[in-house]
C-alpha cells in the first residue's frame, strides 16, 4: 500500500502581513484622511474599512466602535500638531517668547501654503462639527484649543517678565485672541482657497505684536 504524503504549504515569499500595530495605523490613516475631506459623520466604517484595506474583525479587535476610533485619531492628531507645528518653536526656554510666537504663526501659514487651502485645520473642522452634538469630543477639544492658548500665554508673560512688551498687554486675553484670530484665519483661508488670506492674517497678527513691543 503507498501512503502519500501531504504537501506542506509555505507562505509565498511575496505575501505581505500586517502586525497588529500596521493594521492599527493603517485604520487611523484612513480614517483621518476621510475625515479630514468628508467630516466625522459623512466618513462610516465601511469607507474607513474600503480605504484602509483592513477587515471587520480586525477592525473591532483594535476599536470598538467609530467613537473610540475618533477619540484615537484626535490623540493622534493633537500629537502631531505638538511635535511638529507647536514645540519645534517654543521647544528652546532661552529663546526669544515674542520670536517663538512668530515662529510658531509661520509655520501655521506655511502649513496651509503646502496644503494648497485645502482641509483647513483638522481640529477646527472636528470643534466646529461636534461640539455642539458630542459632549465627548468636545471636552477633548477643548483642553486641545486651551492648551495651545496657554502656550502662548505663557510665552507672553515671559516677555512681560522681561519687559519686552507693555505692562497693558493681559497675557491670557492675548493669547486667546490669537488662537481666535488663526483659527478664523484657516477657516477663512480654506473658504477662500486663497493663501493671500492666511498671509495678511498672519501680517496683521504680528502687527498687534508688535504695538504691545516695548522699544529699548
């Protein structure tokens, strides 16, 4: 009798697997480029599943609901804006408070110059869609939006400390006029699809600087 042997299988050599921390990433970065362009509502699972290449089940092993994967992308997004558009300009504490807020104002303007006026600012889209609908996402946004405004205050009152800028100058009014102004000013600038927008904006913004600016 001739027994036959089974064939053993190996995987090809061109087959590609995902480990759990790809198949996550790739579910963020599809996500956040649809949400980006369509919204948090407008961007359903099965587009996020479409985009990414990533099953169902492998989807709910590492979010449970769309909820959970919007709270994810918004860490993931806050993280990104702080390493690269925030700290890279107030990262030196010997620098200059007044040249790291105009550090910080060009490279906002460059962001929305690369992005050629398209997608605006992603936490302002998030803040201006579900803030009023999602209790959740608002309360993150919000530490997002104070965070940054107490970076800038905090800026400003080392420049008062060192008498750089007049004692009229309130540091938190400021800082939350600033934040107010630039937000408006991508929103503005998205709408538009007009880079000019965004420079005389930033123009002007380090024009009210510099009349608080003490002259020695």
């Amino acid at each position: 009798m001739t027994t036959t042997k089974t064939p053993t299988l190996t995987p090809s050599p061109t087959a590609k697997t995902r480990d759990g921390k790809t198949t996550r990433d790739a579910i963020l970065g599809a996500a956040q480029r649809l949400m980006h362009v369509h919204g948090y509502h407008a961007t359903s699972l099965d587009d996020v599943l479409r985009e990414s290449g990533v099953g169902k089940g492998n989807f709910y092993y590492h979010f449970r609901s769309k909820e959970e994967l919007g709270y994810a992308i918004l860490d993931q997004i806050v993280a990104g804006f702080v390493e690269r558009t925030l700290e890279p300009c107030f990262a030196d504490p010997d620098g200059a408070p007044l040249g790291q807020i105009r550090c910080f104002l060009d490279r906002l303007e460059q962001a929305q110059r690369d992005r050629k006026c398209v997608g605006g600012c992603v936490m302002g889209n998030l803040a201006s869609e579900l803030s009023d609908v999602h209790e959740g996402f608002r309360a993150r946004l919000a530490t997002v939006f104070m965070a940054w405004q107490a970076r800038f205050a905090a800026a400003l009152t080392a420049a008062k400390g060192r008498g750089e800028i007049a004692a009229a100058c309130d540091p938190a009014a400021t800082a939350r006029f600033l934040v107010a102004s630039l937000e408006g000013a991508i929103l503005l600038t998205k709408v538009i699809k007009d880079i000019g927008v965004m420079e005389q904006c930033v123009a002007e913004l380090k024009r009210y600087l510099a009349a608080y600016e003490t002259r020695s």
